[in-house]
C-alpha cells in the first residue's frame, strides 16, 4: 500500500473510480477524472490501482494472468516523461493504430491528373472555368494529403487485451481518435485538465464535457508554490502584476532581460511559430551560433519533430545533441545524434545501407543520422511550400529543428526545472487565452520568469 492519506476530495476520487471500475463500467466506459495542477490526480490514480489489484503495463499477452493496464498519452514526449517517472507508457497513435501510405506511384498518378486539369483548364473562360478551378484546387488538397502517413485501426493492439486503459494528458486528443480508442469496449480512466490547450484543431473530445470528478483542492505543498500561484491566477483570468513571487519566479517587461540572460533562463516558451522562429534566431545570436543556417554542434539546442523507431527511439519533442555535422547537399545534412539520455541514435554503423535498423553484433555502434535541412531553413526564409516540395526526399530523413524557442502546444507533456514565458498574446478568445498562458506556466517545476 501507498504510505500516505489522501486528504478528502482525492479520497472521495479514489472511493468514487473504484466503484465505477467495479460496478459500472458495463454502462459507462469512460470516467473523466479531472484535476487542475497540483491536485493530485497522479495519486488518485496510484491509489486507485493499487487496492483494485491492477498492475501497471501488464497485458495479458505479457503475463498470462496479471490484469493488464495500458498508459497512454497523445505525444511521444509525454509518454516518454511518463515513463521516465516510473509509470511506462505509450501514445495512442502506436497502440491502436498502424500507419498506412500511398505509394509513390499512386502520388503521381494524382499529380498527373492535376497538371492535366490545369492544362485542359486554359481553354475555359466564365462560370465553366470558375467551377474547374475549385476541381483543380480540391485535387490538389487532396495530393498533399496523400503525402502524409494515415493511420488504420489495428484490431490486434495490446488495447483489446487490457483489462483497463488509462488515458493521461487527455486535453489534445480529437474526437475521431477518442472514437477509435472507445471502439476496442474497454474501460478509459481519463486523466484531465480542463486549464490545458485542447486540439489545434478542434475541441478535445475529452474534455468538451463536464468531468465526473473534479479535483479543485491544491494540496498544500503545492500551493505554496509560486508557480502554481501564478498558475491559478492564469487559469482564473486574474491579472498577473509585474514583480517576484518568490526567490525563482517573476514577472518582467520583456526589455528588462537580454538574449544572452535568456541562455541561462530555462527553456523558452512562446504562443505563436513565427515568435518561435525569432526568438530561436535571437537565441543563437546570443550563444554566438548564427554564422550559419546549420546547426553548430553540440553547443545548439535541437529539437526532435518526428517520431522514429526504425533505427533507435526518436519520439517528437525529443531534445537532441548533435555532432560532427556534415553537409550534404540542398535537403539533409548528416550528424552524431544523442538522444536527452545520453544515449547514441542511429542505423549501427553494419546495417548503414542496409535498409535495417538493428544491431548486427555486440560491438556495432549507432552511425550517422541523415536531417531535413527544411525546418532549420524557415528561420532564415519561411516557405509554406516546403513540406509539399519535399514530401518525398524527406520521408526517409530525421527531422529535427532549433530548440531555444518552442511553442507551448509542443511543449504540453513535457516539464523544465526552469521555464520562460514570452508572452505573445496568442489567444483568439479569453479562455484560449487563460488556456495558454496555463498551459505555458505549468511548464515550469522550480524556477519561472512570465515576460510580458
């Protein structure tokens, strides 16, 4: 058992999933247990499993006869934290999706069609030509979504032998996907904060209703915090005044802090890419890293945008070491890759050109990774174009870019000892509003700095 009492809202929490897990979940296969941070939703949920007898990440398949229980998350970052902390998980996408493409001649098949139509199209004039153009224009949108990955339901996934799916970091995930996870009929915890950005697209499936518990409480530990202070009063719609809230958290003008004091600041966090894009240029101007649009080694700050497991665990959102980086050309360069752990990433140096991502023996080592040069060339010249251009070329490179800056929708899942908040009033309404700057805040674990 849990050496420590829960304090009465997280004891009516455990008391009420309980008995839903028990008795109700014939009738009702989610249960939405919310909580704002520092509520203790983690520890509902560690108690909750523990009298129920459910052992974490044992499927059936695994152990044969321990009742299996499957964390997932929407990003690979927020499982890899999870993970990371004791409780291992996995996203959603690879438990019960597998990933489907269009083959090369099937894209250009589509291609050919498109240039036929703009060709054919120079003969029209009027209402004819007006309809035509919409035509050409559907098909194009649908050539590009024909460069990306789509995912089909497995029904082999681990999710149709688990005896209970918890669902953490629920705020991102979309209705089509939330359909697809209840589809397998087996329970959902979800573990929820309403304060959280929901989809960029879209409302969250998950939380687009009333929770049925609410976690309020902030235990007292962490209310003492500053940054949960500040958290609250972001959530709240409450005015955050300039000045400190403790010896490691403060408001400040933006003017008041330089590039060069932001390099020991933490990670920087912002609203929107093109803030993201300048303040990246601004940083490595600062670390004395901007002579070049390629990254500088192991000095820069470089984020993972794709996750990748054919050849060691890439997951997005992922900060990388890079080294002895060569150029290769007008679309990748080649580097030593090491992963937040210190860990070497790549094809061993026996399986380069084999097209096979394991080991081959004991001794063979991680060689090089090939990276898109796309997305550290919008810093110095934003192409919207880029990524349809080069769908192909890229498909079998990493994809990486600078990491000083990131917007607060890549860094949900995630957590820093020390965070900066560069406000730069993303919110098109006042709750998405208080929703990011939430989101942003609760970022940080010791030390914060809001710039406004």
């Amino acid at each position: 058992m849990i050496s420590f009492t829960p304090f009465a809202q997280q004891a009516a929490a455990i008391r009420l999933t309980k008995e839903w897990f028990e008795t109700r979940t014939h009738a009702q296969q989610v249960l939405r247990l919310f909580g704002y941070a520092g509520s203790g939703k983690s520890t509902v949920l560690k108690f909750v499993l523990d009298e129920l007898g459910l052992s974490l990440h044992r499927s059936d398949r695994e152990g044969g006869c321990v009742p299996g229980v499957v964390t997932v998350t929407f990003t690979g970052k927020a499982a890899l934290v999870l993970s990371r902390k004791g409780t291992p998980a996995r996203t959603i996408h690879s438990l019960i999706y597998s990933v489907t493409e269009a083959t090369e001649e099937e894209i250009e098949a589509a291609a050919r069609k498109v240039r036929t139509a703009e060709i054919e199209i120079r003969t029209l004039s009027g209402f004819d030509r007006t309809a035509a153009e919409a035509g050409i224009e559907a098909m194009r949108q649908a050539l590009s979504a024909m460069k990306k990955p789509h995912f089909a339901l497995n029904p082999e996934s681990d999710a149709a032998d688990a005896k209970l799916i918890v669902l953490d970091e629920v705020s991102m995930v979309g209705e089509d996907m939330a359909r697809d996870l209840m589809s397998f009929g087996k329970p959902i915890l979800v573990l929820g904060d309403p304060g959280q950005l929901p989809p960029i697209k879209g409302a969250g499936a998950f939380t687009n209703v009333a929770p049925d518990i609410m976690l309020t409480e902030i235990h007292r530990q962490a209310a003492e915090s500053a940054i949960i202070r500040l958290a609250t009063m972001a959530r709240e719609g409450q005015a955050i005044g300039f000045g400190s809230y403790d010896a490691h958290v403060a408001k400040m003008h933006k003017g008041d802090i330089t590039p060069e004091q932001a390099l020991c600041g933490g990670q920087l966090i912002c609203g929107m890419n093109a803030t993201r894009l300048q303040l990246n240029n601004a940083m490595r101007a600062a670390a004395g890293l901007s002579g070049t649009m390629l990254p500088s080694g192991a000095a820069e700050k470089i984020i993972c945008l794709k996750n990748q497991n054919d050849f060691g665990l890439l997951i997005n959102g992922m900060f990388l070491t890079l080294e002895d980086i060569v150029d290769e050309g007008s679309l990748y360069f080649s580097a030593v890759v090491t992963d937040e752990d210190g860990r070497r990433v790549g094809r061993t140096d026996r399986d380069v050109g084999t097209g096979r991502g394991e080991r081959t023996d004991c001794d063979a080592r991680p060689g090089r990774l090939r990276i898109y040069k796309g997305h550290f060339e919008d810093h110095i010249a934003f192409d919207r174009d880029r990524n349809d251009r080069d769908w192909k070329d890229k498909k079998q490179l990493s994809e990486a870019t600078f990491g000083w800056a990131i917007t607060a929708h890549k860094a949900q899942g995630s957590q820093w000892e020390n965070v900066i908040v560069w406000d730069d009033g993303l919110g098109r309404s006042e709750l998405d509003r208080r929703r990011w700057l939430y989101t942003a805040i609760t970022r940080a674990e010791r030390g914060l700095v809001l710039l406004a």
